[in-house]
C-alpha cells in the first residue's frame, strides 16, 4: 500500500453536537465501552459506483413497491381494524406489525440521507395510523388486541410482542434522528412504560421470545438518556424469569432468550434470534462494561467464525428451526443462511467493532454485506430471498412477497441506512471502514471539520484514493481498514486540508478452502476477490454444472468487467475440465480405480459475483467447485 | 469361482404342497409375475455364524424385553381397556397398536424357525386381548375406538388406521404359516371385510396414509385366494380417492399415498411410507401383471439406486418429514436412515427380485441387510437405532426405547425371518442368494426332496462350500448370486446326492466412491469388504479422527480377525496420515496454498464393520473417509 499525501486548503470548525442530528445508525458517543463512534448516515454521501444503483432502486422501486404490498396483505388495515372498529378479520402471522416497523425504519434511514416528501408523507400517515390503534394503557400489538387480549403476555415464546416493539422503536428512532420528529418514540416509550410498569419481581415475567428488544431499549437509553430503558434490557438479557417462565430447555435453545445471555458458550438454535440477541446483548456490554457479557460475547464470537459461518457471511445451516447446526455442519444447497440472519450478524460485527477497534469484525461485516446480504435483493430490486444457499438446482430462490416478509424490509433498511457504516471517530482519530466513491462531511471528535473523499472502483479494483480535508491543519490519525487483514493501517500526521492517500488493495483472485470438518467443501475451493466471493451458475458454463472441476492454477483467472452483464460485474474465467461421460450417467458408488478413470477434456470455467445469481433464469449453480 | 462337483447319495420325493406350513415370508407359489418363489422360513436351519449370536440374542432377550417395554409403556393396556371397560387412559401416540402387532409377527417367525412355548403362549394371550377389544363391526384400532369414535376415518393422513390393520395382517399371517392357527387371521379378515363394506364409489373413501395395508392385502389374497382382497389393495394404490379425500401436494408427496402409484415417477417424501408403498406395489404387480407398475418400479428403483441409498443400504436423507431429499442429497452426519427404512428397502427388494430373477437386487438387500439394517440393533440386542448416520460426533444413537418405537420390533422381525430370505425355487431350478452355514430342506418345483448345506465363514471370507443334495438325481440349474456383481452363476447339470459347489468370492478390502454429486464424499472414499461397509471409531484412532486421511493403497489393508472384539469381527488396517496440528485449531477459511502446505505424520488407521459401531462407548465414526 503507497501512501501519498498532498496539501490543499482548510476551512472551519465544525460543532460538537448531541442532537437527533448527529446520531447514527447507533449513538455511541456517550457508551463508555465504545472506542469509537459512528458517524451519522446524513454525514456520508455516497457517488457512483457499486451500491449507487442498489440504493437508488431501494429508494426507488424496493421500498415503494413493499408499501403496495404491506398494504395488499392487510399489515395496514391490521392497524386500521382497531381505531376504526371495523370487523374485518386480521391479516398474516401474528409478527405483521414487525414488518411495518422495519419498512419504516427504512424510509426513516433514507430520509436521514435525503428529505423525500413522499416517503415521509407515507411515514407519517403509518405513524398516525399505528398510534390509532395503541390502547391508553401504551400497549400496542394488532395480534394481540381486540380478541385476543387476554392472551397477551401469556404466550411470549412465540408470541412476537416485545420483538414487534423492538422494531417499532427502531423505526421511530430512525426517524427522530431523520427529522427530529419524536410522535412515533413518544408512542413508543409509552408502550415501554406500561411494559415497566406490569413487569418484574411479583409482577409479569416478560421474555422477548424472538430477540429484537433488548437493542432497541439500549437505542432508546442512548437517544434519551433514560437509565430505565437500560435497566429494562439488563433485566430481558438476564434470564431472571427462566423459572417464571416455565420454559423448556428446546425452547431456551431454539429461542436464544430466556436464559442468561452470559451463560451462552456457543450459537445454536435459530439464528436471527442469536445475532440480535449478541447484538442487543454487545450494545449492553457498551453501556455497562459487565466484563462477563464481554467474555461471553467474544466465544460466541469466535464460535461462529472458526465452526459456523458461511463464506458469504451467512449464518444458520438448517431450515427446522432455521438453525445454526452442530459446528461445521455448512451444507450448500441445505443452507438456510436467511437474509436476516446475514444482516444480523453485520448488525453484531459493527457493534464488536465499535467496542473492540479491532477490524476483524469489520472484515466480517464487508464479507457479509457484499456477499450473504447482498444476495438477498433482486438487481431489480423487487424480488428477495429468504434463503441464500451455496448452491442451487435451479429452483425458485427469489420472490417479491413471502407471508412472513422479515426479510425484504430487512435489507431495504440495510442498503438505506449503508452510508453510516463507513467511517467513525474516536479521540484524534478516523476510521475508514468501507470503500466507495464517497464524500464524508463531519468533523474530529475536537469539533474540527472533517471532509474525507473517496475516489475509487472497489470493488472492482482495489485503488482508492483519499483525499482528507480538515477544517484546519490538524494532527490525528487516519485509520484505514485494508480488507481481509483484520487490520487497520494507520496513518498518523499533521493532515492538512487536501491530503491524498493513495491505497492499493489486492483483489487478485483467491482460491478459498474450508476447514476439512466442514464436510461439503473437501477437495473443492471457492474464488473469492477482494470481498465478493463467486460462484458458477449453469447458463454461464460449457458443460452441466455437475460436470466440470476447476484447474489447479497454472495461469491466473482472467478478470474481465463487463459493465452490461449483470448490472456492470467483474467476470472471471479459469481452465477447468469437463467429465466427457456425465457424471449423471454413473452410477452412485463406484471403486476408487474406475472413478479416477473417467475421462476429462479442458473446459473453460466462467464465474459470476454470488450475489448477482438468479438474476437472469432459474438455472444450477455452485460456490464451492470441486478441485481438479 | 471355481465350481467341483462331487456326487454322495439320494433320498426320497417331498410332497408338492400348498399349506400353511409351506408358505414362506411372502407366498409366490400361485403369483403370475413371479419368476422365483422363496422357500419358506423353517426351510432353512442357519448354523453357526455371522448371524448365529445376532439370531439367538434376537429370541433370547430382544423380543422378550420388547413385550416388556410395550407392556410397561401401556400398548397392551390400550387394547385391555376397550374390552374390560375400565377407565384407564390411552397411552403413546396413535400407532402404539403396530408396535404390538409387529412384535407379534416376530414371534410368528421365530415360531416358523422352532417352537418356542412361552413365545406361543404369549401370542395366543395377546391374540385372545386382541380379539377381546374388536368391535362386532369389525373395527379394531385402539386409538379411534371409545372417545374417539367419531374421528374414524375422518384423518386417515395421519391416523394409521390401515397401518395398524396391515400389521396385524401381517402378524396374523405369519403365526398361521407358523402353526395353522387362524384366529388373529380371521379377526382381521372381519376388519377388512368391514373396511369393504364401508369404503368405495359413493360411501366412504379410504387412504393408508402411511402406506403397508397394500402388501399385506396381496398377502392375505395369497394366503386366503379371495381375490377382493387384492382388488382392495389395487383400489387403496389407484388414487382414485384423491378428490374426494381433499388431499394437499405436500401430503401426497410426504405419504406416498393418495395418488395414482404408476403416477410416481420419483422418491420423495417419507422414506419408510414410500418402500413400504413400492413393496405393496410389487406385491400388487406380482399377482395382477399391469405393465404401468412395472414401469414404475423399474423407473423408482433406477431413482433409489442411482440417485439416493446410502451405500449401507439405508435411505431417507432428512431429519424432516423422515424424507427423501434432493437426487445425491446424502449427508452423512445428518442421515436420517431410520432402520424401518432400510427394512422397507430389503423388503422392497426382495419382491423386486422375485419379479425378475435379477440378481442386482440381491445385492441391495445383502447390502442393506448386513448394514443399513444391522447396525439399528445393539450387539446385546437390547438397544436400538432409530436414525443410522453415515458419520457421528458421537452423540447417542441407541436407545432401550423409543415412544415412537416401530424400528425395534421391526429389526426383530427381519431377524426372525431372515432364513426365507436364503432361497427360492424355480421351474428346474433353485436360487441361493445369500450366504451362511446352514442346510435348507426342501424340494425342486416338481416335488423331488432337496437338500443344500452351505459351509462357509462369508462374510469373514469368501469361500463358500455348497453340499447338494437332491433326494434323487436329477436335471436343474443351481442359481448361485455372486456377491455385489448383480449376476446369479448358473450352474446346470444332473445333479446327484452330495455335489459339492466350492465358491470363492473376493473379498478383499476395496476402496469406494461416491458419484461426485453426492456433495459430502467428493474426495473421499468408503471401504468395503464383501457386503460389509467399514468406519472408523475414535477410539480406535491414534488421534482425533477430524484429524486423519487414508493414504492411497500403496500396500494393501492388513486383515485380522479378532474372535472377542464386538462379537467378533475382522478389523482392517491401514497406512494414513494425520494432521501435525489439529484442524480444529486452523481457521474456517483459508487460501488453498496454505491448507496444502499443513504438514501430516504417518499414522495407521483401524477400520470397524459400520454394523458395530457405537457398541463400545459413545465417540466419533466415519463412513467416509478423506484421501490423502
């Protein structure tokens, strides 16, 4: 990496602040185990370049047209049922109100980045719509209302109560950090309220059931100040109510609540469960410093990256139970690795970064958000998946609308709130994250403006230029995440307004293998560069998929951008070969002599980034390819 | 092979017969389609051997603490409660009466073996507790009688109403072929006469659910001769109640049911559902000739074999719905191979065999007889396997009891019956399809006495002495299947008293693969040893099995046999490596050049027979095993 620096001109102080205004995706700046801080989504512009036209569709067909769809299945009218007094019956599973919250949440990141009255006309007609229904009491649930209140808090294994008011506080967060309008938070902390109010020691045991809260309280502490919020996430964290409760050990398992967050040794059960409780449970640790969430948070940490994570940053082997699976266990085309799964677990990794500084987790987050979640989202922005297997037959991965829809809103509010991944603060120093054409416009932690630019064409290339703009001549350090390292360069001088950094990553393509206890991938390898793993989908190749093995490298992959396939991809093309006699053609079990008998001609294999596939037919496809 | 003839002396005609006592597992004697018919069970006497101590323990403890369990967990009690009137609950889920059944027919089969008195004794008892709680109607089904009445018939997708009625048929045949007694017979004719009068055009439509009524109705027409039994069976395969029973696509797949059965191009849904399906299937094409069931069973066996048996003979790849997977989904730790599986697969097969007279199916039922099947049942006989994994962390695997415990008295059955499976006969001729001392004593087809006494250690080794013994000389083809060749070495001569046919089959050790679509083997390899499948136990390794690969046979495997190892057994050796550092201490992911470049030590691996594993102490086993 070459490091050029070249001075320019400077300006003026920009203010300390704590307002709405200067909060991020989350507000660290008053957690005392957060050594750094995020800066907010509004402080970064994002230019041309990879994510400009994912973003720009979000904004402009995924969030519109899931509105049209929310409203299609009733999630709306299931609020509207209950101030109107009307008999229509309630629509879709009992977490729909979940799926408003996040769809909100995304217009309220959007709208941190740029007004857009339409949207913020639809968020404040659903905010209205939403507090109609909320009883005087603060509670606030459309399963569990009208008819079915008596069965309020007496189910909250499955219940999805307090997991529906984590999104809504989230959502009304967002949007008070967007436009400094608290209706829908004040609506919130009154639903919070009434939950302190009923619960704890001789009173209602609660449980979240499906973790989502326990951020969402922290989120509400750090926006407000408010210790009982804090208070009220401890208490859902600590498992106090276990015996309460009456609850089973499957359930404990499956549920990823119920128990001590902090006697937690490994991930198991359902793993959007685990990835929100982790990072629910990492925000905790940020407020408190409780030394055994740290303990705990760095196993489950570590167990999931040597035992349980795909390459793609996916998370959650098994469809029963959409479950993480013994360690290793990493089928391909079994994988459920479901989109929300991969977002929480850049959820979790950005806040480990925030209070570690060590870039291995910000490794984790690029490998997750180019790869597993990316995946999620159709190039046309209006299909999604639930699933994002390794491999595939070809059947059906991609659909505009799923009954239980977490996932779509999921990664439209991912891609809206991206910008304020990019960079944090810390005491005379900068964190650059992530690499995109970018303006970042903010200040150092001693109020000193701050404008870093990005020029650069990751991922395609591995060349960014940095152009570092202090208000005034400043002394701090520049740290710069140089992915799949686990490290940050930094660059310690007196920056003046205009400085360049010139950096150079490698993104020649890697042959990746696993560990030989993950049981699919033995002899195969996986092409990974820079941070977009690959893969081979049929219609691209020579032969049946099933067919052809992949070359030990004696020439190097040919990287060729092709700016009208696929929305503008680097395509890469390997020798490999080609049974001559399909495999589908022999039999099941064969002696070792005859197999190593069959004959193969070269073949030319052309791979494709994953999270371009199913985007043109349903056809096969494989990430990791068996080895020649 | 080499074949020496030696002539010793004759004896006397045996009488054509067509009795209950001449009646084998199934009875072909009359069948159209059927090219062979097997000999029955008390034919053939099994002398010392592999099967000898399984056989005795199977009698001696199996079956005796079986009644035991099923009495202590109620089975019998849900019948005693019907007709004594006391008020006592039903207990265990709605099948608990198959279980009994099945027991039953065990006992049948050992009786068609040797008298056993106390075994007699407790069939005609529970026989008599049976016949005591039948309503006068017919109606016999410990679950759908008393509270239950009104939801007869009304859930037949769930309820095993027809499942329980097969295995009692079952049962209630094979004790009449063991002593002539009909008394559990024609109770259960009274049920399917009744299930007659009820069902059809315009009255009630009837569904097995979970297919097994279908084989035993063909076998209650062979024993019986009164065709509406078979007509039954053809009208429960024919689907034609599929409109009016409002069946889903996701029960006709799970049940293997419901639907036209020659509308079945493939295996899907419940493994044990759809070989117990194709075997009343075969059954039904045996006796009717309908050329669309063969073209079934042909194509659903080219599926089976090509696509999805384990190489133990087990199949059903998930955990969920106990299913079929995808073509090649064969995951080894995650099998779920249930033992009843297996069984239905040699059941399967030996219809199929008798069919055609092809020998490819002998193998697969050798091949899942002598693992997929024998590994559900401990050495003490007294545990058993529900699920039986290719690959193991070393989790429990066998139990004393299961609440849904259709595997025990299912693996005890096939023990029972096993010496009907050695024989058959045809026009001129005899068929030996598998290996064991032992003497059969029967006749040629045309009622010449016959006597063949097989001299062997198989599967220990490969040589096998056959005595021939005809009561006078005369003219036919000895049949002799040579072991995993899917051929029957015809040997047609005059044969005289005391011909001797010396057989070597080879069994040295021989390296396996799997088709490279099978995604957990690519480049690994399984070891078997004539019809044994190999693995390895930890506790037999010199480290972490995680940590060992098979070096590629420069010497061959070292062959020992250790007479007071798990029964006795031949344990194999052989020249590998193991990891200087474990892999568990190397990351997830790692590039190809460094995960070549980790160095290995020389270490001899020790291979067990798969049948048993987990016989010792709970610790880790493979199937398959990686090749250096």
């Amino acid at each position: 990496m070459k490091v050029a620096l070249l001075v320019l001109l400077s300006s003026s102080l920009a203010p300390a602040a704590d307002t709405w205004i200067d909060q991020g995706i989350i507000y660290l700046d008053h957690s005392p185990q957060a050594v750094m801080h995020p800066v907010p989504v509004r402080a970064v512009t994002l230019g041309d370049g990879f994510w400009a036209e994912r973003r720009k569709i979000n904004v402009e067909r995924s969030i519109p047209t899931m509105l049209d769809l929310l409203e299609e299945h009733g999630a709306v009218d299931n609020f509207r049922r209950l101030s109107t007094k009307k008999s229509a019956i309630r629509k879709g599973p009992l977490y729909t109100d979940s799926d408003i919250y996040k769809w909100m949440e995304s217009v309220a990141f959007v709208l941190q980045s740029a007004d857009n009255p339409k949207l913020r006309a639809d968020f404040d007609r659903l905010t209205a719509e939403i507090l109609a229904a909320q009883e005087p009491s603060g509670y606030l649930n459309t399963y569990y209302q009208d008819d079915r209140k008596a069965l309020r808090f007496t189910e909250m294994y499955k219940s999805h109560e307090l997991y529906c008011l984590g999104h809504l506080l989230q959502a009304a967060i967002a949007y008070y950090r967007a436009t400094g309008d608290r209706k829908l938070l004040e609506g919130g902390i009154k639903y919070v309220d009434y939950l302190i109010s009923i619960s704890g020691p001789g009173k209602t045991p609660l449980l979240t059931g499906h973790p989502e809260l326990e951020m969402a309280l922290v989120e509400l502490y750090r926006t407000t100040g408010e210790r009982r919020f804090l208070d009220l996430a401890g208490y859902l964290l600590s498992g106090v109510e276990r015996e309460r409760l009456k609850l089973t050990s499957a359930q404990l398992v499956y549920m990823f609540s119920g128990k001590p967050f902090t006697s937690r040794t490994e991930f198991e059960g359902h793993a959007v469960r685990a990835m929100y409780a982790s990072s629910g449970a990492t925000d905790y640790y940020a407020e408190t410093g409780d030394p055994l969430y740290r303990k705990t948070l760095d196993t489950l940490w570590t167990d999931l990256i040597n035992r349980k994570m795909y390459i793609t940053g996916g998370v959650g082997s098994r469809s029963q139970g959409e479950a993480f699976g013994e360690p290793y266990e990493l089928p391909n085309s079994q994988a459920y690795t479901e989109s929300c799964a991969a977002i929480g677990n850049m959820m979790w990794n950005f806040r480990m970064l925030a209070i570690s500084g060590d870039a291995k987790y910000a490794d984790v987050m690029e490998r997750a958000l180019y790869n597993g979640i990316n995946s999620g989202m159709s190039l046309n922005g209006t299909l999604y998946c639930y699933r994002n297997p390794l491999s595939s037959n070809g059947e059906k991965i991609r659909n505009e609308w799923y009954d239980t829809t977490c996932c779509p809103p999921n990664l439209e509010r991912i891609l809206a709130s991206l910008p304020g991944y990019f960079y944090a603060t810390a005491k005379d120093a900068v964190y650059v994250h992530f690499f995109h054409n970018s303006e970042l416009d903010w200040h150092l932690e001693n109020g000193t403006g701050l404008k870093i630019s990005q020029k650069t064409n990751y991922p395609w290339t591995g060349n960014v230029t940095l152009t570092v703009t202090p208000a005034r001549e400043s002394e701090f350090t520049l740290y710069v995440r140089v992915p799949n390292t686990g490290e940050y360069k930094a660059i310690k001088r007196r920056w003046k307004a205009g400085d360049t950094v010139d950096l150079h990553f490698d993104v020649t393509p890697k042959l990746i293998t696993s560990n030989p206890q993950v049981a699919e991938n033995n002899g195969k390898v996986a092409v990974q560069r820079g941070p977009l793993v690959y893969c081979m989908e049929q219609i691209d190749e020579p032969g049946a998929i099933s067919d052809l093995v992949l070359a030990k490298p004696a020439a190097p992959f040919a990287s060729d951008f092709q700016a009208d396939l696929l929305g503008g991809i680097t395509v890469l093309k390997h020798d490999g070969a080609a049974y001559v006699r399909s495999i589908s053609e022999e039999p099941l079990y064969e002696s070792l002599d005859k197999a190593e008998a069959r004959k193969t001609k070269p073949a030319e294999l052309t791979l494709i980034p994953y999270y371009t596939w199913a985007n043109r037919e349903r056809t096969p496809m494989e990430v990791w390819i068996p080895l020649k």
